[in-house]
C-alpha cells in the first residue's frame, strides 16, 4: 500500500511537471481565494488581539456595559452588539442604571461614556466626525489615558473644561500644546485643560480613537444633549481580578431587575470585549470573503475542468494500467492525488501571498496580523476539501473506463 502511494505521488509529479503551465494556471484560482481567507483570518485575529491585549495591560480586572443584548455568531464565538457606539440612536442605558451599578460591592471605579456627535471647531473647524466623550474623572484611571500637556478632567475645575487629543490639538491648532485655548462644541465655549499623549490605537474596548477625540465633563454632555443622559457605555474596574465574575454575575442581576426582566443590555469582560466592532471592518471582510468565495468556486470547477482533460488524454494510459493489474481504487486514487497536489499547491501558495498582502496592509494600520497555526489549518483544509470534492468526480471517471476500449483508443 505504502509503495503504491509513493507511486501515484510520482506519477502526479511527473503529470503535472509535464503540464506545468496548464498545472499552474489551474493552481491560480485556489490561491486567490486561499489567499484572501489567510488576510483576512490574520487581520482580524490582528484586530482582536490589539483589544484583548489592551484588556490584559489594564489588569484584567475590566468590564464594560453596552446597550443592546449581545449576538453570537455560527461558531459561537461573541462578537458584540450589531453596531457600534457610536451608532445607538437610543441608548437603554440610563444615569438610573449608572447609580445601581456604582453602589454594587467590589467595584473600584466606574466611568460613563456618552458619545456626542456635532460641529467642533477653533481656530479652524476639526475634520469631520469628531468623537465628542462626556465623561467622567474616573475614565483617565480605567482607560489608563496618559496626559501630556495640562491635566485630565477634574470636578473641582469649571464645568465647561475639555480634553483633547493630540492630533486633534495639531489639526485645528497647528500645535500639540493648546492648554487654555477655547474650543467651540455644538454653540458652546469649553476650555482646553489638557492634551493626551499620542495614544495611536484606534481600535479599543472604548471603540473612541482618543487621539482625535474631544472629551468634556458627563454633566456638560447632557447640557448639550438637551439635559439627556445617552449613555453608550460604562467602564467599570473591579477591584481585583478574582472579584471580576462575581462583580459581572451583580451587575447582570442589578440591571435585569432594573430593566423589568428585559435583557436589552450586555455586560462584557475579556475576550469578549476584545472582539473587533467596526462595522467598516465587518464589511470589507464580508465583501473580501464573498470574493474569495467566488474564487474558490471557480478554482474548483478549474480543477475539475483540468482533471476531465487529464482523463481524456490518458485514456490509453488507463488501459494499459488496468491489463496489467491496476484495479478502480487504483486509479481513482491516481487520479485524486494529483487533483489534490494542484489544490494542496494551490493552498500553500495562496497562505503565503495571504500573509504577504496581511502584512503589507498592516503597514497602513495600526495593528500587525497574526501568524497562528489556526490559520495554517484552515489553509490546509481548504484546500484538501477542494482537491478533494473537484477531483472526485474525474477520478471516478477514469476508474470506471473499459480498459479493452480505452486500448482502443487512439490505436
């Protein structure tokens, strides 16, 4: 049996060693779509691992509170909630909710994050969708927000005080200090107090890229939300990792009382809040996974197509295999073998070119793929399914052939 395999593995490398062009072609559709799965698994493992990472550097002890009950997807993994925070056009989130949640035990610290959206502008209008964050102090502790000029928000300061991020500081003023300028927000006056270091992760648990974003005092938000609370999200630090679960296990029992039983609302910890919530992100990897669909599927008809062909040429070869003893298992595992080292070809080449266009685009992010033996097997088994599932068919084709009329042929 084992000489038999090392027999068809020859005779498929000396087959598509002769067609080595026609071999390659047909590769080329397995590899686009091979590829296009590799980058897109790599960056949004990438993606991920950015939040999870930033979870883990903040001790672990962190979870957040987000409107809207959360979603799983086919492979059970938890994605969060449909939309971002930014897109809730009714937050059931409530300060009623904010209060219950402060007062539960072993919480260290909690902060509200209010998203605002509206014209900001200074010495020349910010670009627009500017991220307005009413918050409170506590936020700059949980989030472990580092400041660079100034100081972060403060109580006993006047109310209308902001915060800003360094490059929004260099897009409106032209420089990274602008401690005791005045920034236009919604109509309002606020003074800058502080900038933020340059943090450059625009993707984090807090779904706000700080660097751009605006943040003022919660009471000031909800003066320019017409005295509405609208709270997107709220950060809480459990005092220590152990105490997490049982913090989560209060803030579910709290908040669904509070709620009348309704579970419109989700509270998040670790890998789950490290999930990528980007509508943009979802729908370039959905669009790219439909091509690499589509590219899979024609792939696979190639090989099918390429394999017919190879069994319509070799016709004779078959019949003289099968007058000298070779039996039907014999030569639809000939025949399989080299469907599935065009397919296998195909995969490895499309892993690498994969990795190499994820790191490519990376350059341009701020995050780097991962490379995980995951992705590898996905790979693999893509690519043994469609040499498999393709090559089946011509294979069975060339066993079935007569092999007294298959002499015939072109005698």
């Amino acid at each position: 049996m084992r000489f038999l395999l090392i027999n068809h593995i020859q005779n498929a490398r000396q087959s598509l060693k002769a067609n080595h062009l026609r071999s390659v072609l047909t590769m080329l559709g397995v590899t686009i779509g091979v590829a296009s799965v590799t980058a897109i698994l790599a960056l949004s493992s990438g993606a991920s691992k950015v939040v999870s990472d930033q979870v883990d550097q903040l001790g672990g002890n962190i979870a957040v509170i987000r409107p809207g009950a959360a979603t799983t997807d086919p492979l059970g993994n938890l994605i969060g909630q449909d939309t971002t925070a930014h897109d809730y056009s009714a937050s059931t989130i409530t300060e009623d909710d904010l209060s219950l949640v402060t007062a539960i035990s072993n919480i260290q610290t909690i902060a509200p994050l209010m998203i605002l959206s509206g014209p900001v502008k200074a010495d020349s209008s910010a670009p627009t969708g500017t991220p307005i964050v009413a918050t409170t102090p506590a936020l700059a502790s949980i989030a472990q927000l580092p400041i660079d000029k100034g100081q972060f928000l403060d109580p006993a300061v006047n109310q209308n005080t902001a915060v800003i991020g360094v490059q929004l500081s260099i897009d409106i003023y032209g420089t990274e200090d602008s401690v005791g300028r005045k920034i236009d927000i919604r109509g309002t006056s606020f003074t800058i107090i502080g900038v933020l270091k340059r943090l450059n992760n625009p993707i984090n648990y807090n779904n706000v890229d700080f660097d751009k974003a605006v943040i003022i005092n919660f009471d000031s938000g909800k003066l320019l939300n017409q005295s509405i609370a609208q709270i997107q999200q709220i950060d809480m630090r459990a005092t220590s990792v152990a105490n997490l679960d049982q913090v989560i296990i209060d803030t579910n029992k709290t908040l669904l009382l509070s709620h009348g039983g309704q579970t419109d609302f989700s509270v998040l910890s670790g890998t789950q809040i490290s999930q990528p919530t980007s509508q943009l992100f979802y729908a370039i990897a959905g669009v790219t996974a439909v091509v690499a669909g589509i590219s899979l599927l024609v792939g696979g008809i190639g090989i099918m197509n390429i394999m017919l062909v190879s069994v319509a040429e070799r016709t004779r070869e078959i019949g003289i295999r099968k007058a000298l003893g070779a039996t039907n298992s014999d030569i639809t595992w000939q025949f399989l073998i080299e469907s599935l080292a065009i397919s296998i070809g195909g995969g490895i080449s499309g892993y690498l070119i994969g990795y190499g266009a994820a790191f490519a685009i990376s350059t341009f992010l701020t995050f780097n793929p991962v490379l995980n033996w995951q992705i590898a097997a996905v790979a693999l088994g893509i690519s043994l399914i469609m040499g498999t599932i393709f090559g089946l068919y011509p294979a069975f084709k060339a066993s079935r052939k007569d092999p007294i009329d298959s002499l015939r042929e072109y005698s």
